[in-house]
C-alpha cells in the first residue's frame, strides 16, 4: 500500500465532517486508566485516519502528574506508515507527532488531527499494583520475546523481584551487581522492579540471549553508585531516546536515560548483538536482531558506526542469498573482522590521569623495550609508560575522541563562518547607508540657487566632505575584515578586537 494512495481527504476533519462530529462525542468519555494500559483508537488515538479502518494505537507509563493524567504516553501509527530513522514511527511528545505529520502528510490539517482525539490521558486512581503486567507487556515483534517471561505473573516476592517475575537478575544467587543509587520516583512503585521493568514501557524485559533487547545505564551517579535503570532498546528507538537524534539530546548511536539524563554508547552493544547472533539457528531470528542493531547505528556521524551497519548490511544480504550461517560466520571470522575493521594503530598511555587506574590488572599490560621516560638530567626516571594489549577497546575510545575532536573543529570552524558572515554583512549593509545618504545631501547641494543663502550652502557642502571621508574610511575598513579569508589565527589581534569583538591574548 503506497504512500500516495494514503494521503488522505484532507478534509476528513474540517469540522463540518459528520465523524468528526460523531468522534468528538466519543472523545467526551474519557475514562481513566490504569499504569502501563494500552489500547487502539478513540478516544485517546485516532481512528479512520487518514483513511477508513486506519487505527492509530496508545500506550501509557507509570509516572503520574498532579493533575491526574500521566505523565509518559505513546501514539503509533498504523504500520504502513513512513518510517523514522529507519524504523516505525512512535511518538513520545505532541511535537514530534505533530512534526511527523507535517512532514508525511503536507496538505492534512494537522488541528483537526489533534482535535480528533484527546492527547492527555487520565489516570486510575489504582496503585500499580492492580495492574495485570501480562496484558501490556512489552513483546519485540518477532519470535524472540523480550517480555511475558515465565512467572512474571506471579505474586510479589518481597525478598527478590518487586514485579514477582521469577526470572529476573534480583533473584538470581550470587548475584555480583554493581550498586545502584537510590531512586525514590519509579522505584517507589510497589511492582517496578529496577532489574527487569523497562522505563519507558514498564514491560519485563528478557536477559535471554545476553540480553540484546535492554540497555541498562551503568553511570555513575555517586562515588560507587550507578544508575542502574534500564529500557528496552525498541521502546528507546520509538521514543527518540536511542539511536541517532538531534535537537536538544543531541544522541549519535547512543542511549539517553530518562532517569539519569546520562548518555550510554551503543556502538560496543550492537557489536555484542551480532556476537550473539553467531550462536542463533534461525535466519529471521538473526535477521531481526540485526535490522535492530542496523536502527541503533541508521544516521551515525561517527566512523566505526558507519563501518559497523556496513557489515550488518553484508550479513543481512547473505543471509538473503541463502548463504550457510557457518560461512557467513567464518566469513567475518567470528565477528573480529569488524572488530579489526574499526581498529588501527592504537597506543594508550596507562599513567595518564584520564586512564591510569590503580587496579589495572598486570596481565592487560606489557613491557615494550624502553618503558621508562627519562627527565631532563639521564638516568632520572619519570615513571613506567605502559601500552595496553586491549586494542579494541583502545580503538574504540580513539575514535571517539577523533570524533568528537573533528564535530567540535567543524562547529567551532562554522561558528567562525558565522561571526565573520555577520560582521561582513553587516559592514556592507552600512556602507551602503552612508552612500544613501551621500547621494541625498548632494541632491540638496545640486538643488542650491544663487539667491540661496550662503551659510546654507556652506553647511550642506561640508557634510558632503565629511560624508565622503567617512565612506572612505569605512571602505578601508571592510578591505582589511575582508582579510578574515585568511583565517582568524592569521588576523591581528586588534582587527578581531576592533572589528569581530573577539579578545585575543597577546
């Protein structure tokens, strides 16, 4: 079904539409639901739109505002809809929805749509504990469940999982776990459970196959204190939390914790995604877990993620051509061909501040010939330089840091652009004044007669000098701005000062 055939009446909702009128009555009941609820159409989604049979569907979270309603909704389209960045559309906010539908759905109107349907949603006056968690649960769209695990239905374990889900890490013996910060908003929820409840859905997820479905944010809040709450990869995909975002998170190929406001890297979990699909018999089981990885990584700027989606593209055509799984594993040598793929040359200095750690294992280190530095007078050593033996881990954070390195030369180098653009501009903008104005004071001057008086013709005369020098010194002045073609380190430090008000040290 193609886009065109459903860009829709664009008049469906102008208001004098007999089911507009009939669904604004439907939009009058609104009853309050429940934590976690989800549900198909009116009155809190749309329905028959943009064309008949066309459902859009909700779901809500468990933070609750004071006035009632809560706090965290979602809106998807149907499936047919264009996709964002690569993967469905869900919305999180009433302004990206409302930007996607101007984007997709030019000529709709884009009021009538929202008037259609009510956006805040009222909640249950129920504690979560009501809420029957299997009925929502969160399920990735395929054979490979991330939640429904086998017992997260049963009562609460008041000496393990808050959920009752019997499968989660909390309950697990031995459980060697970095500790968590306390967290006194969705965790004071009688059945969120930190180990196992998604954030964002407040669905179970699946620590089945190393858990590639969740990421769980390890930043440090407080000193051996973690945050520790975690999402389901696709709920953090939909909600523009994941993946490569602009705006205000600014995210590339990362994580944003709602919780925390931290950012996670994902670039090292896709990695182990296509590690643990080495071990998958099913073709549309890898296949699914791949097309996920491909959507973290759709629109990074950074190298190693562009050469990583390259690589799930290669295993993805296989896998398309029918090609063996072992000899598409072999092929990519168990997946440290891309690992070398993203790494070069790489030496990290252990006794730096940023990476020296005291508990550095001996065996991660070894001696490369001359491993002393040597100070001013011979034989005064300065300490060990050490080279570690984990490149790939080494190359990771190079790159990030060219990355990161070569996004800041480019914005400071447009910030540059844009203060030279301006000041330019702004200078020719007032030159021309000036020469307005001359051409104004000597039509006043042609206009003297004979029988003018004297003192008159004198004044308007001297203006015209005093006009004509100053355009002259503002020329001058624009001639030597326009030396900025050089670059700004090559500038005196007065005509930045003077001209571009930026202050330089001498």
């Amino acid at each position: 079904m193609t886009k065109a055939r459903k860009l829709m009446n664009v008049d469906q909702f102008d208001g004098s539409n007999g089911n507009a009128k009939s669904s604004n009555k439907k939009i009058i009941d609104l009853k309050p639901v429940p934590a976690c609820a989800s549900g198909v159409g009116l009155p809190y989604a749309p329905e028959d739109w943009p064309n008949p049979g066309d459902n859009w569907t909700w779901k809500v979270g468990n933070r609750k505002a004071a006035s009632g309603h809560w706090i965290d909704r979602f809106i998807s389209p149907p499936g047919y809809f264009p996709k964002v960045s690569g993967c469905k559309p869900r919305f999180q906010s009433r302004v990206s929805l409302e930007k996607y539908i101007r984007s997709e759905f030019p000529y709709a109107d884009a009021d009538a749509f929202f008037a259609s349907f009510t956006w805040r949603v009222p909640a249950e006056w129920t504690s979560l504990a009501g809420v029957e968690k299997s009925s929502n649960a969160y399920k990735y769209n395929g054979s490979l469940e991330v939640s429904g695990l086998p017992g997260s239905e049963s009562a609460f374990n008041s000496s393990g999982c808050k959920a009752g889900n019997e499968m989660c890490s909390s309950m697990k013996e031995n459980n060697d776990r970095l500790k968590v910060k306390a967290c006194d908003i969705c965790c004071n929820e009688s059945d969120f459970c930190r180990d196992c409840c998604c954030i964002l859905c407040c669905g179970n997820v699946d620590y089945a196959n190393g858990g590639f479905s969740f990421v769980r944010c390890q930043a440090i809040l407080e000193k051996d204190l973690i945050c520790g709450h975690l999402a389901h990869i696709d709920c953090a995909l939909r909600a523009y939390m994941a993946g490569t975002v602009g705006g205000s998170i600014g995210l590339d190929a990362e994580y944003y914790c709602r919780r925390c406001d931290n950012k996670t890297d994902l670039i090292q979990h896709v990695m182990k995604m296509i590690q643990i699909c080495e071990s998958f018999d099913s073709r549309d089981d890898i296949e699914k877990v791949l097309n996920l990885g491909s959507c973290i990584l759709f629109g990074s700027e950074k190298v190693r993620a562009k050469k990583l989606r390259h690589s799930i593209g290669t295993i993805v055509s296989k896998l398309n051509r029918g090609i063996n799984l072992a000899e598409i594993w072999k092929a990519e040598n168990d997946i440290s061909t891309i690992s070398s793929a993203l790494s070069g040359r790489e030496i990290i200095l252990l006794d730096s501040p940023e990476n020296s750690r005291d508990d550095t294992p001996m065996e991660s280190i070894f001696d490369v010939g001359n491993s002393f530095l040597y100070g001013k007078n011979e034989g005064e050593l300065q300490g060990p330089l050490y080279i570690t033996s984990d490149h790939t881990d080494v190359s990771a954070k190079l790159e990030d840091e060219i990355d990161h390195t070569l996004r800041s030369l480019k914005n400071s180098q447009e910030s540059e652009y844009k203060i030279a653009e301006e000041k330019l501009y702004a200078q020719k903008d007032f030159l021309l004044g000036l020469y307005q104005q001359l051409e104004v004071e000597r039509g006043d001057l042609a206009r003297q007669t004979p029988f003018t008086n004297g003192s008159d013709s004198d004044a308007l005369l001297t203006s015209v000098l005093s006009r004509v020098d100053q355009i002259k010194r503002e020329e001058i002045k624009l001639k030597q701005m326009m030396r900025i073609a050089e670059g700004f380190a090559r500038l005196p430090g007065t005509i930045l000062r003077d001209y571009f008000d930026i202050l330089v040290d001498d």
